[in-house]
C-alpha cells in the first residue's frame, strides 16, 4: 500500500480507482461510522419527514441539463444575497467598503476549511 501503512486509508479519500475497492474493504472491515453512526448514510432512517422528496427528485429528472445549471445558478446567486444582506444586517454602523471586505474575509475563511 503506497503512502501509510496498511489499515490507515481514510474513507472517502478516493485518489485513484483501483483504490476505492481498498477503501470499501477497509470500511467494512473496520466498520468505520459517519456522524450519524451508520456505516453508509444512504442505508440510515432519515428522521427529518420529507413529504414532497419524491416530487422533487421528479421535478429534477425531468429538466434539462441546461434547466438543471440554470436553476442551481439561482440558487447559488439567491444564496449569496442572503449572504450579503446578512453582513448588512449584523454590521449595520459599517460602510459599505468595510461589509464588503469582511465578507470576502468570511467566503475565504469558509473556502479554506471546505477544501
């Protein structure tokens, strides 16, 4: 095994294909848990009731590739006006410079933890 030794993989830090098998074993070997304590998410009761799931999974598969872009660059754009008006909203003595800057601070602080 290149890089550690055997037993050390992390899941989910698939770097190459033939290592996702290695990977697989090792999480059922280990039994290794997420957060919500079950070895594979998708396998949990969600205890959250999503009546409309459905509906919406077949509002998505019946876009386009082009709706489907077009409707989550929405979304990304509704999220940052959130964003923003949020940092107007709890910084209000502030020019709108100072909002900005502090903004773009926030996005670069949650980029370098999200990577």
């Amino acid at each position: 095994m290149r890089g550690g030794r055997p037993g050390t993989e992390v899941p989910g830090k698939v770097r190459a294909p033939w290592r996702a098998e290695r990977i697989v074993e090792w999480t059922a070997r280990v039994g290794a848990r997420g957060s919500s304590g079950c070895v594979a998410y998708h396998h949990c009761v969600d205890p959250k009731p999503r009546p409309n799931h459905e509906r919406y999974l077949a509002i998505l598969r019946s876009m386009t590739p082009a709706q489907r872009l077009r409707t989550a660059c929405e979304l990304s754009d509704v999220t940052m006006s959130l964003f923003w008006e949020g940092m107007r909203h709890r910084n209000p003595g502030l020019s709108a410079d100072e909002v900005r800057r502090r903004g773009l601070e926030q996005l670069a602080t949650w980029r370098k933890s999200n990577s």
